[in-house]
C-alpha cells in the first residue's frame, strides 16, 4: 500500500514539474481591424495561446512605429505578460488598407514594417520571433491605385531569413460593402486559420 502511494506521489510531482517547465504561450495580434476580427477564432483554434489583441481599427502603419501611441501601448500589455511569465511564442500583423490613401506609406510600407518588426523584437528581448503577416485582399471599389503597391510591398517583405511569413488573403471574397475594406464575416474563420496554419509551420 506505501509503495502505491510513493508510486501516486512520484506521477503527480513529475507531471506537476513538467507543466512548470513548459512556458505559458503567447500570440499577440497587431495592425488593423481585419486582425481584430480574426481574433476569435484565433483564440479556438490556438486554445493553449493566450491570444492578445492589439489591433485597432483604421491604424496606419505609421502609428505601429516606436514612440507612436498603438505600439507603446502593445508593449506595455506584452511586458506585463512576460513578468507573469508567459513567453511571446508570435506576432500577428494584418495591416494596410489605411496605407493604400497615402503614395508617399504606401511606397515605403516595408521599410515601416522592417521598423516595427525590428523595434519590437527588440523591446521585447525576443530576437527572431515568428511574425506572420497578411497581404491585402482584392481591391476594394473606393481603395485607389495604391492598393496594389501595399501589396506589392508586402509581397517583398516575407523573408524566410528574418522569419517573415506572409499569408494571402486575395482569393477570399470578398470585402463585403462598396465602402468598407472589411470581409464579410465568413472570411475571418478562414483567416485565422491561414494564420495559424503558416504560424505552425515554422
């Protein structure tokens, strides 16, 4: 009966030291309001992350730059995680279509976003942290001829090498009124799970 018991107390201290060594995970969700909605289901299909949404409606890439309100703010909530003890396993970015109004951001979107991806690896001690980023869909009907340079930068921004992984979202259709740039609700499960799927894969 005692070596029973020893036997019971050795399972439960080892599985109990074994779920203290496993870090607790985290996903951080940046850029606009097509990630925000895609957090959800994020949250489903990740159910062992802590999905953190940063995200805010029609933000410019401009404001995910060091200083700026929406990322000093991110990181501040990411800090807080990390002394609770949670390591930021990714970050997600879904960002653009406040760009496409802009020739002079739109041209540069992937110097901004080399910035963001830099500064924040950096503040957060990091280094190479997976982030996974969607290139823009269709063009919306009111979106200028800029569009297809934010894409075009974002294609040129995924690099295997900086662990850069682009999704594409131009074969979801569509965005759902004349004049939003947002998909209809049906898209941002398929979203996410592109998220997902490329975030596993590295």
């Amino acid at each position: 009966m005692k070596n029973k018991i020893l036997l019971i107390l050795i399972i439960i201290f080892t599985f109990s030291s074994l779920a203290l060594s496993i870090p607790k995970q985290a996903i951080i969700l940046t850029g606009q309001s097509n990630m925000g909605k895609s957090a959800m289901f994020i949250r489903e299909l990740m159910p062992n992350h802590r999905i953190v949404n940063c995200s805010v409606g029609g933000s410019s890439i401009t404001e995910w730059q060091k200083g700026e309100y929406n990322y000093e703010k991110c990181l501040q909530i990411v800090q807080i995680l990390q002394r609770d003890g949670y390591k930021i396993a990714g970050i997600f970015f879904f960002q653009g279509e406040r760009d496409s109004h802009s020739p002079l951001i739109a041209i540069r979107w992937k110097w901004f976003f080399y910035k963001f991806v830099n500064n924040f690896r950096s503040d957060i001690s990091e280094g190479k942290i997976p982030i996974v980023f969607a290139q823009l869909g269709k063009k919306a009907p009111i979106q200028p001829g800029t569009w297809g340079i934010v894409q075009f930068q974002q294609r040129r921004s995924q690099s295997s090498e900086m662990n850069l992984y682009m999704i594409k979202t131009n074969d979801i259709e569509p965005y759902c009124q004349e004049l939003s740039p947002h998909f209809c609700p049906e898209a941002y499960p398929i979203i996410a799970q592109r998220f997902v799927d490329e975030f596993r894969n590295h």
